[in-house]
C-alpha cells in the first residue's frame, strides 16, 4: 500500500513506531499529486517545499522526543476559502484569483499547533455556492470514482482529494450540505458539526448564519481525530462556542447497543434513487443487528427548508459578498472613469452567473417592502425546523437518512439548470437551519461501481454520539480502504 | 401668515473608548493615514466582529444620563451601502432595537426652560474618511476612523428655532463631556450634527417636507447653517414657492454661507437593514445597569444649582462655567485652593475668555495654573499689587505660562508700599503743584483726586494707593 493512502489512525501509530517519516508521508502524497491531479482536478494551489520542510521539523522533532500534535505529520488539504497566511485563497473566483490574507484562519492555527502539514488549497464552487465543484473560476473537478462525473460541492475539491489519496484528510465548509453531498458522491466521511463548535474566524462567509467548517476524512476515527483538533471556542468569533466534550476518539468503539434512532419517512418518498433506498434499508438492518432499535418517524416540513434555505443564505450573501467592490483588493478593472463604475465593473466581470444569481435574490429579499414577505418568513420557518427536531430528538438519540437523493451525476448535466441543483441539498439543508451536527459516510456502492451516503444527524453538540454510530457501522459494512480503482492507462 | 419651524437633531458622538468597536485598533486622533487598521476594521474577507464591551457600557451610561429607558435585550444590524469609506459595504448599527430609548434634555433659551424628548440612543461604528486633493483627479481614503465606535442621539421634532438647537447641543454635549462618554470635539468630528428642518403654519397638524443638513464643523456654523435653511424654506412658502421645498439632503457650505442639495428622497438608499449574523444579541442584565448609573459622576443641571447655592453665583455665570466641562472643573480646582469664588468667577468670564478666544484656544488647555491663579487673586487682596496691574500680570501669565510672582519680579510690576518712598514723592508733588493745596485748603477736596493721579504717575501705577491716599491727606492736612 502506497504511504499516501494511510489514514490518519495510521500515520499515529506509524511515527510513533518510527516505521514511517514526515518526510517519506508527504514524497508520497506528492508523488500521488503528480500521478491522478491533471485527471481530477482537485488543487488549486500547491504547497510542496513549504509541506516539505515542515515535514523535516516534524521529523527532527519525532527525533529529539520533544511531544507532538494529535495530527502530527498528517498531510492537509484546505478549501480554498479558508484563509491562509502568505497562501493565495480564492474561493474559487476571479474575484479572489490572486487575493493572498495577511493571516490565517483559526482552524489554520489550530492545524499548525497540532504539526499537520498544509499540502495546498483544494478547488470549490464560487464562493461555496454551488452542488458540483462546476462553479469554480479555474476548473472542474472530477469525481475519482468516475471522471465522467462531478464530486458534488460545493467541497468537491476536499472531498475528490481524499478520496484519490491526494491528501490524508481535507477541511471543507457546510451551508447547506457542502461537506456532506461532496463526501457521499465521493465515498469518504464528511462532518458538520454543530453550528458554532469551530470557528468561523478566517473563512471567507458565505452565509454566516449557517457556514460551518468540518473535515473530510478516510475514516470516522480520523473525523474524531480531527474534531478534537478543530473545535473550541475563539475570542475572535462571537458565534462560536465551547464543546462539551473534548475527547472524541476515546469512547468511539463504545457501539450502538439501546440506541434509538428514528428514521423519517419523508426522506424516502418522491425522487430518491432505489439504490440509495436499498443501501440505507442495508445499513437499518446493520444497526438493528449490532442492538439499535430503529424505528420509521416523521419529518413533515423537510421540503418547506428549501425555501426558507435559499431566501437566508442568499440574503446574507447579498451583503458578505458586498465587500468585493475592486478597492482595496481582489480583481480590479483596467479602464473605469468614476469610483462607481470601478465598483460596478469589479463586480460584473469578477462574479460568476451562480454568485451573482444569488446576490440578485438575496438583494430583492431583503427590500424594504419584501422583508416581511420573505426574510422575516423564511427565518420564522426556520425557528419551525429547529423546534421540531428539538420534539423529535425528545424521542431519539440519532436520526438516519439519504445523504443526496441521488448518484453523483454527470458533468455539465445539471449545469444549466440551478432549481434542479437546488434539490441536491434536500437532505441537507434543514441539518443547516437547526444549526445540528451531521455525518455523512459511504455505506456501499451502486451497482455502477458509485458511492452511496448515509447521513447521521443528532441534536446539538451531539457529535461523539454520532462519531460512535458512524465507527459501529463502519466496522460493521466493512467498506473502509475501498477505494477507486485507477484504469492503466489513466 | 404666522409660521413655525420644527426641527429635529440626529448627533453622532464617538465614544471614549482606546480601542475601536470591533477590533483591538487604536481610536486616537491624528495617526498617519490607515496605521489606525487591522483586517478586522479593514473587512478582510473571512475576518469577524466581536463587539467591544466598552461600547455597551458607554452607551447605556449615555442613556442614563439623558434619561433614557434601557433595552436590555438589543441587537447589532446591517446597514447595506455601497461606499468607499465603507470597507465591508455594510455599517453594523442597530436598527429595531436600539440599546436606549424615550429620554429626555432640558434646555433654557432666552429665560424659557424647556424639555427636549430623545427618541433613541444606538450604537454604531464609524466609516473612513475621503481625502480629496486640490490638483489630482483622484481621491484618497484614510481607514483610521473605520470602527471607531459612535453613538447616534435622536431627538424627537421638539426644537422650534435654530437657537434652541443650538441649546439642545451644548445642553448634550456638556452631559456627554460630564459623563466621560464623548470629548465631544466638534472640530475634529468627534461630536457631529445633522439637522431637519421643516416650516408649517402655526397651528397645522401635519408635518411639512423636511430637509436635512450635513457638515456643520462647530456651533456658530451650525447656527448660521439652520438660520439659512429656515430662511429659504419660510421665503418659498411665503411667495407661494412652497412645492419647491422637498424631502432632500443638503451639505453646509461654510465658505459660500449656504446649503446646496446633495441627494434627493429618489436617491435614497434601500439599506436592507438585518440582523448581524456575526453578532451575537446584546442581553444587559439589569444590575449593570445600575452599576453603571452609580457610576455617573454629577452632571451638568445638578452642577449648576451647587454652582449658585455653593458659589453664590448668578445662574447665568453657573451655567457658561458648567456647560464647558473643562472651564467648570478648572473653577472648582481654582476655588478649592481657597481663593475667593466670585472673584474666580469674574476673572474666568472675563478675562480668561477673552484671552482663549483670542488665542483660539480650547478651555481644556488653559495655559495658566491654578495655583498662580489663585496666588494672583492673594496678591491683589494683600495690596501687593494693584487690579489694573493684576490685569496686566493675567494676561502675561496667560501668554507665558509663568508664576505672578515671577512676572511682577521680571517686569518691577510690585506695588510700592514704603512709606518713606511715598511721603518722598508726596512731598515733592505739594511744593510742585500750589494751586491744588489751595484749592483743597478753599474747600475743594477732589482737588486730592488730581494729586493722586500725579503719584500714580510719578510711580508708574505702582503705589499703594490707599496708603497713598493716607499720606497725601496727612500731609494737606499738615499744611
């Protein structure tokens, strides 16, 4: 087995051992790089020699036994809307095509203090909007599994990377199912977390109310791993807040036993592929096995979130993406006479059709005359969503669904048309609106040789919980180290 | 026709705080442009708002202290605009739910006391500042100012004249200064004043268009400005011109002494005002509020009746020394050294005033200390010197911050009190000066007012007068 494919589990146990090197870890990564990135597309930005020498540091550090990091040596990829000092972070736009911060995100600074090793910026719909990595400014990225098809998004890049080997674990940014549709049309395990439990401070926003950083991962160990390293509350974003628990990994193998978890009928009606239904139903009866007690429930308003979904997130778009007016950095025209029309143009040559689409809605939504009709609704509805998976998490521990109600689909297949890509996030979406935790995880393969997603949700701050269902099902499927097979001449 | 006019004041104070609302960046005036930034007030993308405490404490003192009602549940909300001193094109301000509201100032003109009602007191952050330079076609922006924390006052649409605008700022202005909340520096933009103007026929119900007025740098202009709006809007309605009054903005001219329109209602932003996501909803516990209403020092109306009581002062002389904070606690350090506080209270009103004015300088930068004042004040009851020469020693003490003592010693100002010096100089003016000592022995006494005159300038204002006085009747007396 290539070194680029360890999990983090192993890179633990293998430096530990001395039967591995920083060093040797990020070669192989790199060389992976260089293998299958001109197939997938997932980097925008590489960070070789810098990876390189932090991987020797942390080599001489293994060498002269001073402690190290929970992710020491682990090889990152980070979405390109995470801010990174001295590195270029796009967000997948022109606007942002040479936008170099002055500092880095706190997730970043969490990463460095516990050694990981930054390989590079992975590619991302346009400023996170998006279900298929097609938005972004620079390229498309393909789905491993098949090149024919998207990784999802708007993660697409995270999740395409860990999944071909490209990096041992990713972070991606969920609004509304960036994390886990990218995962699950990927076979890896993609975490939301609680709306809060990491820091925002340093992602580019796209709708604050709902954004939230998670990692994408091999394993549900590597999630708690990384969970542990990235949580925590920071005085520098007012939202955040402190975990209840701090340690993840240590009762992860506790099981499932007297676990009760609901499953709503909503998520399996209209639309859903058999095959996904089939795979979920599988992975019912592996829980009923190993001594959950599962039981069908209800959902009513899963669609209604849809709506209240886009009137939200685009509303605050409308004004986080305000700031991009081709002053101070960030694309600027050549030729304009007046301010205003620098402002204008910045903005008009700078944002894809998607971006702009939702800056119109969001606008229009926000309108004196519209508010009440619309943002006041929606956030209402919301209020709706939230307590009614606080009436039924009363009743159950966990809740079981769909990740996508469908397979990963073709390149250019939905591209021109943004309500059908709008239903990619149908399972997701509300998870964002309640501000809950959610994993999801690959729990087989269709009969086309794609991943399926199978998504754990929980109440708030319910993360270990969940990370415990999602390890038991994980031994129990035993699909782990599956991985996409490259054709020779690939 | 009889008509009114009807005013209403927005104000925006900046707050004392050292750093800015949302970040750890200094709030001093006069830094090289944007070394007052940091991503945060620069609106970086990806950075994040956490609100400075020191805001909220400010702002629900400044609510206490004009009598305001304290929301103790309150929020941060977007203001959306597209500017370029606004680096995030959106000012966080709050919009719904003010941090106070329903407050009140009293204000006296020409006698008449009157009550002011305040609508609502938010908090906000500042923009940056374009510098527009004479001979290039291009502006610049200077960022310090960026987050520098604000709060905005609104008071209801009680003024009926300029004149009683004007109160309601100085009013305002000196409970800010009093309560350590703003400096309140018009000239620097620390306290800045927007005014609505609108004129109706006295006893119509409804409100005419208003108009507001921007850019006024200090009382005099605000006066002139409101003046001059008032004027125009009552002319068009008095020619039957009224339609042309409309709903606008209109910026102060200072150097053509008018207001020129600046936007029109149609251009009027839609600011697509919501709640900060990036905020959380300030909840105030009511037992801050308190502390911080106990820790509001005296402020200015509660000053000026210990002013009178305490002082026996005029109210009028209460009042000039209590509206400026920095004149009101230099009288008190003045009168608390012991010297006598009418005497203070005259030499401040008089003569201090007249010399800061002259030197356009402000009250809090009296050049001259309270101890020499006071020492100044002891010299003149002891006779030292004479008052016409105290004037003389105020001025150069003002001007060079020296001690009266070394002035009168530099300059040979000390009064003469020898006997031997004026009985010499007595004598002298008697055998020079026959026809006074014969009109004084035929019954003319003011013929001793003509002699005085002589010593005093046979000594340069130096003698003792009384004691001159004495010798000069003895020795007529003698004769």
């Amino acid at each position: 087995m290539s070194l680029a494919a360890m999990t983090i589990e192993e890179i633990q146990r293998g430096l530990a051992a001395k039967e591995i090197t920083a060093v040797a870890l990020v070669k192989a990564v790199f060389e992976r790089i260089k293998e299958v990135e001109p197939q997938v597309q997932g980097y925008i930005t590489l960070c070789e020699k810098e990876a390189l020498t932090q991987a020797e540091a942390i080599d001489k550090k293994i060498e002269m036994s001073v402690p190290l990091g929970k992710l020491a040596g682990v090889p990152i990829a980070l979405k390109d809307n995470i801010c990174t000092d001295g590195i270029k972070t796009t967000c997948g736009s022109k606007m942002l095509a040479d936008f170099v911060p002055p500092y880095d995100a706190t997730v970043v600074k969490r990463l460095k203090d516990a050694d990981a090793i930054i390989i590079g910026k992975v590619n991302m719909d346009e400023f996170a909007m998006g279900s298929s990595t097609e938005n972004s400014a620079f390229k498309a990225t393909k789905n491993p599994w098949d090149l024919s098809r998207v990784p999802g998004g708007s993660s697409g890049g995270s999740a395409a990377v860990v999944a071909a080997d490209m990096s041992v674990l990713a972070l991606g940014s969920d609004t509304g199912g960036s994390i886990r549709q990218p995962a699950a049309f990927c076979g890896v395990v993609g975490l939301k977390p609680t709306y809060g439990l990491i820091s925002r401070f340093g992602l580019i926003a796209f709708a604050s109310s709902l954004d939230q950083i998670g990692p994408l991962t091999k394993t549900v160990y590597d999630s708690a791993v990384a969970l542990e390293v990235l949580q925590g509350k920071d005085p520098m974003d007012s939202t955040s807040k402190a975990p209840q628990e701090i340690n993840y990994v240590e009762g992860i193998k506790d099981g499932v036993k007297g676990m009760k978890i609901g499953v709503p009928r909503e998520f399996f009606q209209k639309g859903l592929d058999p095959e996904i239904a089939a795979s979920i139903q599988k992975s019912i009866e592996a829980y009923r096995s190993l001594g959950a007690i599962v039981e069908e429930t209800t959902l009513p308003i899963t669609e209604e979130g849809l709506s209240a979904y886009y009137i939200i997130s685009s509303a605050e778009a409308s004004s986080n993406l305000a700031r991009f007016d081709g002053l101070r950095y960030g694309y600027r025209p050549e030729d304009f006479e007046k301010v205003e029309e620098l402002m204008e143009k910045s903005r008009t040559d700078a944002f894809g059709e998607e971006v702009k689409r939702r800056i119109m809605l969001g606008t229009y939504a926000l309108s004196s005359g519209y508010y009440d009709a619309y943002y006041n609704r929606a956030q209402r509805l919301r209020r709706k969503i939230r307590e009614e998976f606080k009436t039924i998490f009363e009743k159950y521990d966990l809740i079981l669904s769909p990740t996508t109600p469908a397979l990963p689909f073709l390149c250019g297949e939905k591209s021109d048309n943004p309500l059908e890509m709008y239903l990619e996030d149908i399972y997701t979406i509300n998870i964002n609106l309640a501000e809950l935790p959610a994993l999801a995880m690959p729990c087989g393969f269709s009969s086309t040789g794609l991943p399926i997603g199978l998504q754990i949700i929980g109440p708030h701050f319910s993360e270990g919980k969940i990370l415990k269902a999602a390890y038991a099902l994980e031994k129990d499927l035993n699909i782990v180290g599956k991985r996409p097979q490259w054709k020779e001449e690939a | 026709m009889s008509w009114e006019t009807i005013i209403g004041i927005e104000i925006h104070a900046e707050l004392m705080t050292n750093s800015k609302i949302f970040c750890s960046c200094p709030t001093d005036f006069g830094a090289a442009p944007n070394h007052h930034t940091c991503p945060i007030c620069m609106g970086l993308p990806g950075t994040l708002p956490v609100l400075n405490e020191e805001v909220v404490k400010l702002a629900i003192k400044a609510g206490l202290a004009l009598n305001c009602e304290i929301n103790l549940l309150n929020k941060m909300d977007r203001k959306n605009y597209f500017y370029p001193d606004l680096p995030k094109a959106y000012q966080i301000s709050q919009y719904d739910l003010p941090i106070c509201k329903d407050g009140h100032v009293d204000i006296e003109v020409d006698g008449e006391k009157k009550r002011i009602r305040i609508n609502r007191i938010h908090i906000e952050e500042d923009a940056g500042k374009l510098v527009h330079l004479e001979e290039e076609p291009y502006s610049l922006i200077d960022y310090n100012r960026v987050g520098v924390p604000l709060v905005e006052i609104v008071s209801e649409a009680d003024l009926r004249s300029p004149q009683e605008a004007v109160a309601y700022v100085k009013a305002l202005r000196a409970i800010l200064q009093y309560a350590g909340i703003s400096d309140c520096r018009m000239e620097q933009g620390s306290l800045r004043c927007d005014a609505n103007i609108s004129i109706r026929k006295i006893g119509q119900k409804e409100f005419n268009s208003k108009v507001e007025i921007k850019n006024m740098n200090s009382f005099k202009e605000l006066l002139k400005a409101m003046e001059k709006e008032e004027k125009r809007q009552r002319e068009l309605y008095q020619f039957g011109e009224g339609f042309k009054v409309v709903q606008e903005t209109r910026r102060w001219d200072s150097a053509k002494g008018r207001t020129i329109p600046m936007r029109s209602k149609e251009d009027a932003h839609d600011y697509r005002y919501f709640p900060d996501p990036d905020l959380i909803p300030i909840v105030l516990k009511e037992e801050l509020v308190t502390a911080l209403g106990r820790q509001l020092p005296e402020l200015p109306a509660a000053k000026s009746i210990r002013f009178t009581d305490a002082y026996g002062l005029t109210e009028k002389e209460a009042e000039i020394l209590v509206g400026d904070k920095a004149l009101g606690e230099y009288y008190e350090g003045v009168v608390g050294l012991g010297a006598a506080p009418k005497a203070v209270s005259n030499w401040m009103l008089g003569d201090l005033l007249k010399l800061l004015k002259e030197a356009e300088q402000e009250s809090d930068d009296i050049p001259i200390k309270q101890q020499d004042f006071k020492q100044l004040l002891c010299l003149i009851d002891e006779g030292k010197i004479s008052g016409k020469i105290g004037k003389e020693v105020f001025t150069e003490m003002f001007k060079e911050g020296k001690s009266p003592d070394e002035i009168i010693k530099e300059k040979g100002l000390e009064q003469i009190s020898g006997t031997d010096v004026i009985e010499k100089i007595v004598v002298e003016l008697i055998e020079k000066n026959p026809q006074s000592v014969a009109d004084y022995k035929g019954g003319k006494p003011q013929a001793v007012g003509y002699l005085m005159g002589q010593v005093m300038k046979a000594t340069k204002g130096q003698a003792n007068p009384q004691l001159a006085k004495e010798l000069l009747e003895k020795k007529l007396n003698a004769i």
